[in-house]
C-alpha cells in the first residue's frame, strides 16, 4: 500500500473515532440516587430521587423529570414529571409497563441554570405475584 494510501486511511479511523465518541459531560457533576417503593416491579412505582453535587451534597435543581426507558429498541419511554421535596430531593411516580431491564434518565437545570442528564440501570424490573381477591374465591359447589 502507498504511503499516501495509508495516511488517508488512518486520518478516516480518526475522523470516525472523534465522530462516534462523546466527550460531553452531561452530567454537570450532577449524581442521581434513586430509591422505589415499592420495589421496582410492573405497574406503577414511587420514585425519590435524591440529586447531588460533585462534593455529595444535595444539589438545588429545577425542572427535575423522569424517562424510563428499556434497554432495548421498540419499546415506548415512560416519561413523569418529578415534585421537589426539598433541596435536592424529588418525588415522582413512575409507570413500567413490562419487565426487563430498563434505564431511567433523570434531566433537569442546575442552580445556575445549565442542563443536567444522569443515567441509572434499573435491571430486573419483574411482574408482581398474583394473590387471590376475596371475591375471586369460588363458591362452595353442591354438598360442600
């Protein structure tokens, strides 16, 4: 191969190399602490998110929200606004609409105003078992 052949060819790997990488912090230094309740499961979920700074104390933002996402193609997000609790701390209520494994972005401003995006794996998101309503029991049969 040419030597010109051969430059062209590295200067392209680098280019693509620059071009698919992301230096962008996105997170501002910004971490995302989550707890459910109950614990992640099908159906409908409490979130606190507790937001911290890069010394871990409590962050003041605004405008928190939610995406949970799964961590494959062709499902829909489940997106949810999130209620300040207190500096730092949000509630927010949360819909997952199958098991898996999902993803949840949590975006929003800093105090100065720069946007923020965390991301936190939520592996193992699992159907709750069913129980027995009381009215579902079946009535007693003839001679029972």
């Amino acid at each position: 191969m040419r030597p010109s052949t051969l430059m062209l060819l590295a200067s392209g790997a680098a280019w693509l190399t620059g071009a698919c990488s992301d230096s962008t912090d996105r997170t501002q230094g910004i971490r995302a602490a989550l707890r459910f309740e109950p614990a992640p499961h099908v159906g409908t979920v409490h979130c606190t998110v507790a937001l911290t700074d890069a010394s871990g104390d409590l962050a003041a933002c605004t405008d928190v929200e939610l995406e949970a996402t799964m961590n494959h193609a062709g499902m829909v997000p489940v997106f949810a606004s999130a209620h300040p609790e207190g500096d730092g701390v949000f509630t927010s209520t949360l819909e997952f609409t199958m098991g898996g494994d999902w993803i949840l972005f949590v975006r929003g401003k800093t105090d100065d105003g720069r946007a923020f995006e965390t991301v936190s794996d939520v592996p193992g998101v699992r159907h709750l078992p069913k129980t027995a309503a009381p009215d579902s029991v079946p009535a007693p049969g003839p001679g029972e």
